[in-house]
C-alpha cells in the first residue's frame, strides 16, 4: 500500500512539474508576443516620426551655444541664405518650388533619404524642378553626448563655402559612411571627416581644411541649431514640398520611395 501511495504521489509530482512548465512556456511565448509587437510599434514610429524621440528627451540640449564655439568670431559660410546663413539651398534662388529637408549628421533614418533621394534631390534642382533647402539640426550631440553632428555640420558649412555642388557631394559622402548607430560619435573626429572629404575632388583646398581642423564655422552651427529648435520640429528627417510635410518612406524599415516615385510626388503636390 505504502508503495502505491508513493508512485501515486510521484505521478502527481510529474505531472504538476509538467503544467508548471506548460504555464511557464505560455507565458514567454505571450511575452515574446508582445515584445514583438512593441518592437514593431517602435519601428512604424521610428519611420514615422524619424528619430524625433531623442529631439523630445534632448528637451533643448544641443540648441545652446557650443564649448568648441567659444571665442570664435561668427563666419557665414559662402552660399547659404536666410538670417545668418542658416539654410543650404541647392538650385535656381528664385525656383517657383521648393523640397524643404530636415537633417541631423548623426541621424540614422535620415541615411535612408540621403542614400535613397539624394542624387534625385539634386537632378531635379539641376534641372529647375525645383530647389533643395537644407535645414540641419544636431540634438543627437545633446541627447547621446559627442560632438559628431556638430563637427559634421561645421564641415557641411566649409564645404558649401567652396560651392554648392561640393556641398551636395560631401553631404551624400557622409551619409554613404554613416555610422550604424546614432551612439556611434564617428563625426566627431576632424581626421575622419577630412578622410571622407578626399572623395570629393577639389573639395580638400587649404581653406577648407583650415576650416575643419579650426572649426571655423562653429558659431554659424549653433545658430543653424537654434533655428531647427525655434522651427518648432520635434525631430528629423522631414521633408516638406512648397511648405507641406510629405512622406518620403517606403514602409520598409529606413527605405525611401524610388525617385521615380518621389517625382510623381512632387508633381502631386504641386499641382
């Protein structure tokens, strides 16, 4: 009797161990659900907004004058238009439509559009479609530390000194290099950006690399800084045609629309 007890006990022991599993296996299969979801909800958001999360936790940091920019005298780059230079365009001054972008260097989504829209951008504006205005920001220095997005953009601003067409090389250089990570501060280091400069030819003359090793432009990056905050965007990439928002993603993670796709869009919304 004492022996039927026991394995009667062992059995319930058994199968008490296996719905403890069971339980346990539904509850990771439930959670890796919702992880799953959640991540995806991220990522619709990432595309949707850009990385318009950090701009939000930046709560203003990065829009301040910077430490590099100390003691410097404000120096407009050559090319560049509105109060204190603080717009890029590329194309015809006085175009009837305008592509208005929104950039931060260390900003991973805004990759896609560069890599994907880019040469579109600027053989559109060749060719008188429209104008490209560049708007830049640089929260991400703010919001992860660094000074990658200011370094870079200090470097835009000597290469759009030498000329509008070396400016759109460089910028297109940059985002071809990007780093994978938004944490990675690659931007930061002058020699890196110097190096990237050599494939552009004719952009690596002696003012430019005064500029860059000097951080000549450094007062004009933190005016460009200041304007994004006082824009009222909450985050980059973004896009506008003729002043109004468009989205320029194909829904596949950091992919754009094809230019061909971009075209009609801008034909749309010009009408």
């Amino acid at each position: 009797m004492a022996k039927s007890n026991k394995r009667d006990q062992q059995s319930r022991d058994a199968r008490e161990r296996l719905r403890l599993e069971r339980e346990a296996s539904a509850r990771k299969a439930k959670l890796r659900g919702r992880l799953m979801v959640g991540g995806a909800l991220v990522a619709v958001l990432a595309i949707a907004v850009g990385v318009g999360i950090y701009a939000s936790k930046s709560s203003g940091s990065g829009s301040g004058a910077s430490p590099e920019s100390s003691g410097k005298p404000f120096v407009q780059p050559a090319n560049t238009s509105g109060k204190d230079g603080v717009v890029v365009p590329y194309g015809k001054a006085d175009a009837k439509d305008v592509v208005s972008i929104w950039l931060d260097p260390r900003c991973p989504v805004c990759t896609g559009v560069e890599t994907g829209l880019g040469k579109t951008f600027k053989e559109q504006a060749d060719a008188g479609t429209y104008r490209v205005d560049y708007h830049f920001a640089t929260f991400l220095d703010g919001s992860l530390g660094g000074k990658g997005s200011k370094r870079a953009l200090n470097a835009l601003g000597a290469a759009v000194n030498e000329s509008p067409e070396r400016f759109m090389e460089y910028l297109q250089v940059l985002y071809k290099n990007h780093p994978a990570k938004e944490s990675d501060d690659k931007f930061g280091s002058t020699a890196t950006l110097l190096e990237l400069a050599d494939q552009v030819p004719g952009l690596r003359t002696p003012s430019f690399n005064k500029a860059v090793k000097e951080l000549t432009y450094m007062p004009w990056v933190d005016k460009v800084s200041k304007a994004f905050y006082e824009s009222g965007k909450k985050g980059t990439p973004e896009i506008e045609i003729n002043g109004k928002k468009v989205n320029v993603f194909s829904g596949q993670g950091i992919e754009t629309i094809t230019p061909d796709q971009f075209k009609r869009l801008v034909t749309d919304t010009v009408k």
